[in-house]
C-alpha cells in the first residue's frame, strides 16, 4: 500500500507515529512523510487524487495538520481517522456538545472566548475546571475551589484562545486513559494533572465492562477509529472529561505493530467491528444505534 502521513515537528522523534512507519516499511508498503509545520505547502497542488491508498494525521491541534487532512478527504481520499470526527474531538467545546447531544456522560460544559466571561458561571458549579478548548498534554488545566479565585487566574488565561469550564467531577486522583486501536481497548491508570501529589504510577489495568462499552461509544458517536479517552470515576460512575483522535497508547504491549495493522485495515477500507461509526456527522439516532451494538461485543469482550 501507499500511505501519507502527517507527522508534526514535535512528533518527529517519537516512537508512536516513527515505529509505526518504521513497522509499515519493514512489512513492504511505501510510507510518505509530510510535516505540517515544517514545510511550505503549495495547498493547490498539495493531494492528487489517487496518490495514496490513504492518509493519517498525527498532529498536534492548532497547525495545518488537519486542514492539509481535510484537503485530502475533499479529493475523496480515505484518511484516518475521519478528518470530520478529528474536528469533532480537537475542539473540546464542540466535543462536549456532541457527547452530551448523543447521552455520553461528560460534565456540563460552558464556553468562553474571553477568560472575563467565567465571571458568568453560577457559584453551584464550583469547584470549576477551567481549560483551553484545544488544549493537550494537561497544558493550562486549572482548579478552582471558588468564585474568588477567578480574578488571579484571567492574566494566565488570557491568550489561551477559546476556553471551556466544567464542574470538578470528584476522583480519586487518577485518570482511567482508555485506549482504542481495531477491535482491541486497553487501558492505563495515571495520575490526574490536577492531583500532582497524588502518589500514583502508571500502569495498565484491566478494562470494566462498563468502561469498556463506554469507549465503543465514544468512538460510535464521533467516528473515530483510533481514539483514546480519558474517565474519571465519579460519584455517579464513569464520567468523559477528554477524547483524543490518535493518542499515544502508551503502556499499549506491540502498540506500534497494532496501530499500523489497523492503519493498514482502515487504508482497506475495513472498519473495526466493535464500533458501529455513524460518526457525529449523520443524523441523531444512528450513532446511538451503532453504539448499542458496539457496547454489547465491547462488553462481552471486556477483561
Ligand atoms: N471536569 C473535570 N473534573 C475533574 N478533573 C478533570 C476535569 N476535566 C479535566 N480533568 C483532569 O484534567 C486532566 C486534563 O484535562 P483534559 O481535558 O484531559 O485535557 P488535555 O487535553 O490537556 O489532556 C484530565 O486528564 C483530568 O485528570
Ligand atoms: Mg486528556
């Protein structure tokens, strides 16, 4: 097969998208490389339709990554994941609209494109936790316990670009990172960014039943094939705070001879079995429909 991929400078040297690459050599196919923010892209000429079996972005939001990808689904190229449901998860605002609009449990999201605008959210919802809607890495995720607190925090917040608030789900510290490549979820315990202390080493655990079938879910509703997640264990059970199109899947065993199998799959234009993927872009209902399937073998399948 002949494959793009779009891998941003700061990936360059990682061992998610290099290994990958490196594994669809060594299994005989020809792999492109485009770097999105290192290059100067002549966008007119950029995709020539037939080209390439498919494309796959691993990119970082805010670059040229995902249009360069949009540009090569409007040429009708298979691209992975779905450069719609990319769109549908970099943006946490809309993600949130999304999820919530199709009954995934994600905490009431507000949205600020001016930090002064949180001053608006009712004391009810504090503790708050405010972040940028195209955030990563746990980069600018603050806590905070009260209304008070707001005023020292806008110089920090602003420039951060569009920012969304939500009520602190109670946890014990610890993120549960889920991990969705083909048919196979995996997941990881790891320490919350807002628990630094919290005395806490990752490591992979076993996968719920109800975890389990709430990322078939996730990647029903919006599309994607190679997702993660981020729950937290709330009170009321699992909550989504985040969704990730092409996570790192660490502690993911083989994760690289995975990720490319399923790439290769995807180029096929096979899509896995346990999620249904009507993907955000059809009509309510479909996804759901999709999802009540997927959760069934998802469960079935859980350790
Ligand atoms: N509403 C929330 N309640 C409690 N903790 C949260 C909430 N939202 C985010 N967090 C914590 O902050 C971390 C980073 O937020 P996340 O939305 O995953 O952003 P990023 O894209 O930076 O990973 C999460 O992994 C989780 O531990
Ligand atoms: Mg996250």
């Amino acid at each position: 097969m002949k494959l793009c991929f779009l891998v941003e400078e700061n990936y360059r040297y990682d061992g998610m998208p290099v290994e990958v690459i490196r594994r669809l050599h060594a299994w005989g196919h020809q792999v492109d490389v485009l770097r999105p923010g290192g290059s100067l892209h002549r966008m007119t000429e950029v995709v020539r339709a037939g080209s390439h079996d498919a494309w796959v972005l691993k990119t970082v939001s805010g670059g040229p990554g995902l249009t360069l990808l949009e540009a090569a689904a409007s040429a009708g190229m298979t691209t992975v994941n779905d450069a719609r449901s990319i769109r549908g998860v970099r943006d946490k605002a809309l993600a949130a609209a999304i999820g919530r609009s199709r009954g995934l449990p994600m905490p009431t999201t507000y949205a600020a494109a001016r930090p002064e605008l949180l001053a608006e959210i009712p004391e009810s919802d504090y503790p708050l936790v405010v972040k940028p809607a195209d955030g990563s890495s746990g980069r600018a995720v603050h806590l905070l316990a009260a209304p008070d607190r707001l005023p020292a925090l806008l110089p920090v917040l602003r420039g951060e670009g569009l920012l969304i608030a939500q009520p602190y789900v109670p946890n014990a510290g610890v993120d549960i990172k889920v991990y969705c490549v083909g048919d196979d979820f995996h997941a990881t315990e790891r320490r919350s960014p807002l628990h630094p202390d919290h005395p806490h080493r990752e490591r992979r655990v076993p996968l719920s039943r109800e975890v389990a079938a709430l990322a078939a879910q996730v990647g029903a509703v919006y599309g994607l094939d190679l997702y993660g997640l981020d729950v937290l264990l709330g009170p009321d059970g699992p909550v989504v705070v985040d969704v990730n199109d092409f996570p790192s899947f660490r502690q993911v065993p083989d994760a690289a001879s995975r990720v490319a199998s399923a790439v290769l799959a995807l180029a096929a234009g096979e899509r896995p079995s346990v999620v249904g993927h009507a993907g955000w872009a059809s009509p309510p209902g479909a996804g759901e429909r999709a999802a009540a399937g997927a959760m069934a073998v998802a469960a079935g399948d859980a350790l």
